[in-house]
C-alpha cells in the first residue's frame, strides 16, 4: 500500500474510530479525550482504541441473555426472603436496583481481617465441603498458598465433592499451565486460559473479572479483596504486612452470590448452572438484611458509579470509606465533597506504599479539592491497604472487591456484600478504628509534595478513564 493510501486509510478510520467514541462512551471527557488523540496521533491511537476503546462488553451482554434460566431458577428467594425493617428507615431500593436483586433477610456475616483469618475460614469451609464448591479469584499464584489453596481443591475432588474454578486470564497470566493442568488431572472443573481468552475478545483485554468468590454447598459464601497469593498472607519483601478484608455470609445472600458465579461460569463456559446447585438457602439466626451487589461494564448503567454516589447520599452522620485506589469521577468526587459540606463526617483511608505508580500518583490530584470541602484523606503506614470497604452512618456496611477508581466504576467485573444492619456497620466500625490508628491523616497540599508527585499528579489524572 503506498503512503497517500494508507494515510487516507489511517484519517478514515481515526474519523470512524472518533464518531464511534462520540456516540458511544460513557462520559463526555472520556469521548473528547478520545476524538483530540485519535486526530493528533492515528498511528498510536488506533492501535490503542482496538484494545481499550471497546464501551460495552457485548460477549458478557449475550451470555447473560442466554443464561436467562439461572435467573429465573433463583429469582423467587427474594420473594421468600422479603427484608425487614432497615436501621433508622435507611432505603435499600437504590441497591436493589442497582443489583437486580432484593435485598433479603435472614442472613449473618463474619469478617475476615486479614490473609491468615481469611485463608483459615476458606480453607476450612472448603475441607467442610459435601457437595460442591465454586471459587473465583482475580489472581492465584503458584506459590506456597497457591500451593496449599490446589490441595485442598484436589482434596475435595478426590473426596468426590464437584470443585469448579475460575480465574481472569489477564490476572492469572503468569499462572503456570501445570498449575491448572494438575487440577484438571484430579477432576477440578477448569476453563482452558486460551478459551477464557477468546471469550474476552482479543481486544477487550482493558475488562477484567476481577472478583473473588468461594461458595461451599449453597450453604456457605465468601468474597472481599484477598486473591489466592502469599503477599495476600504478608510474606512479601516489597510490601510486608499486607491489609486487606474478606467477608463471610451465610443465609440467601449466598444464593444471590452462587448467582453471579452461575452468570460469570456460563459465560466462560456456556454450562448453565441450575440443577447442579442448591438454591434453598436456610435463614440465619442472625437475621441480617443485606444483598449482593455485582457490577460491571456489560450493566445498563454504571453500576459501581451509582454504588458509591447512593452509598454517599445515604450518609447523614459518617462516610469512611477504604480502598488501595482512588480516582473517582466527577460525579463521585463532587457527592464525596459536598456530603462533607453538609457535615458528614468523610474520610478516605488510601495506602501510602505505592502499587501501582499511576493510579497512586492520579490519587494526589483530587486530595486538594477533597481537603478543602472537609474530607479527611489518611495514608495507611503499616504496610498495604488493599481492602475495599465502605462504612455509612451506623447503619450500613459494604465489604467486596470494588475499588474507587474508574477502573472498577466502569472496566472490572466486581462483587460487593451489602448490609443493612447495625451489628455489621459496628464490627467494621471497629475494624476501622483500628485501621485509623495505623493511618496519618493527611495535612500537606500537592505543592508540599516532593517534585516526583506534583508533576506526576496531574499528569497522572489524564489516565484517570484508564485506572
């Protein structure tokens, strides 16, 4: 192809690539960002819009419409579980909807806070199995957890309990082949990576199913922030004492959580997961109302958006909020400070050790503007913060996999566990508290900042869609 033709080809398609971004992405910035580089850069931009351009994760989109029947097979639990009174008349229809799912009595919850409770309880729950066991994890590594997470797996499987597993082929990209093949060898239930990748689409790697997920029997369900790793038990050099939260529920909050591993599994699969299942879940004495929110960028509306701007409109009294991220929108950020005009009490807690460079760095562009409508921004210092758990009033608790980042508002499969109950809002009250002893509150302003994140910062930001 000579150049003039190629040129044209090139303009031609930035053109098509430009109006496609026009009718289709999520917010006008993310659509003028894309137009300006797509017009002053074809060569690169291109190539990047194929990868991280896509707005609607169309295969996710027709497995769910063919996966139909698991919808309907456990739709009628939240008739049977119909929730109770809310504390202080707090509204869960916002979540209900957001879920498409109702919110249910009749449930319990136990935190897990840190590697070795939340290995202990999964590992146990697992060697307890009768019947059946579902597990999803962003990433497992081959390491000594990873190790120790197979075994018992495989345990299970000998034991002639049914063990089907899933994983992100981005996440578990350098997850060994033997790995999984050792599990299939013993019966474990696995998708091929290379099948899990034709299903994402070549190029839709920016989506990542980044939710962790353990259910035994119907009976039993965990999820949270941990991935199956031993820097997730504090073993690593680089980051040492490793925070994070998991969550155990039991009641019919499992059936909603077997429900979105029935969508995910059909999805990378095509089995449809009705019969196999037990979808009777028993109440618990506990009595707890709460529901199982799942989010992600095959949803009808921003899911993990509307999760933190509802989370935050329903705070009359105290907001705290902690996640490893934090890139809000606009829409979020601007709820976030004026909940803290109006006499909230907000605050963030964010690691200070860095993970990531790019989204650490993009975190110290908005603290400004937060401090200054009154939120309070805490650096954790003890090692890594990576739980993701929002706090409202006493009234309400949420532990899960979401981040506060566009990445997970608008690019990541998420799960979060919701609670409409005061006992869950105090035992992570006090989790919390414990946190903030941990933590700094943060006092200076960006222009205080050593020279590497006041220039870093606002470039960072210009990523913000992408983190």
């Amino acid at each position: 192809m000579s150049l003039p033709i190629l040129t044209l080809a090139v303009l031609a398609a930035s053109l098509w690539a430009s109006w496609r971004a026009i009718r289709t992405a999520r917010t006008p910035q993310g659509a003028v960002g894309w137009v300006v580089f797509l017009l002053t850069a074809p060569y690169i931009a291109l190539v990047l819009y194929l990868f991280l351009g896509h707005h609607r994760y169309r295969h996710y989109q027709v497995s769910r419409r063919e996966s139909g029947r698991i919808v309907e097979a456990a739709r009628d639990f939240t008739t049977r579980f119909a929730p109770g009174p809310t504390p202080d008349g707090l509204n869960p229809e916002p979540f209900e909807k957001l879920a498409a799912m109702g919110a249910t009595r009749g449930n319990d919850m136990e935190l897990l806070v840190d590697g070795n409770a939340t290995f202990d309880a999964l590992f146990a729950a697992i060697d307890g199995a009768e019947h059946y066991i579902l597990a999803q994890f962003f990433i497992i590594h081959d390491d000594e957890i990873g190790k120790a997470f197979a075994d018992r797996l495989i345990d299970a499987a000998d034991r002639g309990v049914s063990v089907r597993l899933i994983f992100d082929p981005i996440g578990c990209r350098t997850l060994p082949d033997a790995y999984l093949d050792r599990l299939r060898d013993a019966g474990v239930h696995v998708p091929r990576k290379q099948k899990l990748a034709r299903r994402s689409g070549r190029l839709q790697i920016n989506y990542r199913n980044h939710r962790k997920t353990l259910i035994v029997d119907g009976h039993i369900g965990f999820t949270g922030g941990l991935n199956v790793g031993d820097e997730y038990l504090g073993r690593s050099e680089r980051f040492g004492h490793w925070r994070d939260t998991f969550i155990r529920v039991t009641g019919p909050m499992v059936a909603e959580l077997q429900l979105v591993f029935a969508e995910d599994w059909h999805w990378g699969t095509r089995e449809t997961l009705v019969a196999p299942l037990h979808w009777e879940p028993a109440a618990a004495e506990a009595d707890m109302t709460g529901l199982v929110l799942p989010a992600g960028p095959a949803d009808e509306v921003e899911t993990g958006t509307m999760f933190f701007l509802s989370a935050i409109v329903a705070a009359q009294h105290r907001l705290w909020i902690a996640s490893p991220y934090f890139v809000p929108d606009t829409d979020v950020l601007s709820a976030l400070k004026q909940a803290a005009m109006r006499g909230v009490d907000v605050r963030v807690m964010v690691p200070d050790a860095i993970d990531h460079t790019l989204p650490w760095l993009a975190a110290f562009a908005a603290f400004d503007e937060c401090r200054a409508a009154g939120v309070e921004i805490w650096r954790y210092k003890t090692g890594f913060l990576h739980q993701k758990v929002v706090l409202v009033d006493d009234r309400m608790a949420a532990v899960g996999s979401m981040n506060m980042d566009n990445r997970s508002f608008r690019l990541n499969f998420e799960t979060m566990a919701v609670l409409f109950d005061k006992r869950a809002a105090a035992a992570v009250e006090e989790m919390l508290t414990e946190d903030f002893t941990k933590a700094e509150k943060m006092e200076k302003s960006l222009s205080q900042q050593p020279l590497k994140i006041r220039v870093g910062a606002p470039v960072a930001r210009l990523f913000g869609p992408l983190l």
